[in-house]
C-alpha cells in the first residue's frame, strides 16, 4: 500500500487475467481494507508480476512505487 497525500492507494500483483476474477480481487481487497484501515482504498492497481519495485533484500521500494503510480 501506498500512501498519497492522504490517499490509499493499493498495488498489488497478479497473473490473473479474467476479468471476472480481478474484479473478485479488487472487491476483497476493499473489503479488507475497510475491515483492518476503516478505510477505503481511492485505487486499486492490480499489476502484472515484478511490476512492484523493490530492494535487492526484497523490501518494497515505496517512494519508487508511488512516483511510478504517479507516472501512469
């Protein structure tokens, strides 16, 4: 998750392709935000593999992700 001026916004990847089934994932991840944040998310941005960046030590790149989402 990433924050943007107080703003949600969830990254999460997939190799899923149906979109029957993103839109599954995108409900759930909102219901799990409302239940563990109480709050929604303003996106969700369901991403191919390796499309969130990160650390030779596998940490997630933050800064990196939100400039990234930022971009388009």
């Amino acid at each position: 998750m990433v924050r943007l001026r107080n703003r949600l916004v969830v990254v999460a990847e997939t190799r899923v392709g149906d979109p029957a089934e993103l839109d599954r994932i995108r409900t759930a991840i909102a219901a799990a935000s409302s239940t563990l944040l109480d709050a929604a998310p303003d996106d969700i941005v369901l991403a191919p593999p390796h499309s969130v960046l990160k650390t030779s030590s596998g940490k997630i790149r933050r800064v990196a992700t939100r400039q990234r989402y930022e971009g388009g």
